[in-house]
C-alpha cells in the first residue's frame, strides 16, 4: 500500500499562481513531467532581486544538463556510424574528443563509407 503522490496536484497548484515557475523535465523513466523551477519561484515570491548567477542571456531546452554531462565523454563508434547514417552536409568533432590517431582515422573512414558527401573536420 502506498500513499498518494501529491506532487502533482501542488505543481498544477503552484502553475495556477506562478504559470512561469513550471517547466518540463524528463524523469528516471524518460518520461516527460511538470517540474517547479525554484529558482524562478523564488524570484516571483521574493519584492526585490534575488542573490544568485549573474542576470544573462541564456537558451535553455530540455536534455541540456544531460548534454553537459556527456560533452567531455569520448567520442564512441557507435555515435559516429548514426551520425553518418543521418548523412549531414558537415560535421566537427573537437580533437580531444578522440583518444588516440586511429580513432580519428576510424572516424574519417566510417563518414567516407557511409555518407560520402559529409565534409568532417575536427578543431
């Protein structure tokens, strides 16, 4: 027996009042779910500014913390043969993203089989 989950019902409590406080996010299952940005609530509720990053321009989509996570992970086989399969007109690959020559090599000729007209690059 479990209790019910209430966080729903707040989350679309708390979107009535403050509807630019609730945003998408994807959960454990990929799923994709209301979520309170705190950050902003707080701002909302607070009468003046409140303390925290440096106000800036800043694009934002879904996925994007996952992206950061991965940016630095080395570039695997597997990304590179789907990435070809899409046949893009150019891809750049940042060279230490690769671990050694051979995989860099490898990565030119998957592109040459599978999508000839791809210009790769590495920077």
């Amino acid at each position: 027996m479990h209790s019910p989950n209430l966080t729903d019902g707040n989350i679309d409590r708390i979107r009535e009042l403050f509807p630019g406080c609730v945003t998408e996010a994807r959960d454990e299952h990929g799923t994709l779910k209301l979520a309170v940005d705190f950050d902003q609530l707080k701002q909302e509720l607070s009468g003046s500014i409140v303390e925290g990053p440096q106000e800036r321009y800043h694009l934002n989509w879904p996925g994007k913390r996952e992206a950061l996570l991965t940016e630095n992970a080395p570039i695997a086989k597997e990304l590179v043969k789907e990435l070809a399969q899409h046949k893009p007109l150019r891809v750049v690959f940042r060279d230490t993203g690769f671990t050694t020559d051979t995989v860099k090599i490898n990565v030119d000729q998957i592109f040459k089989q599978l999508s000839p007209g791809t210009e790769v690059k590495s920077i």
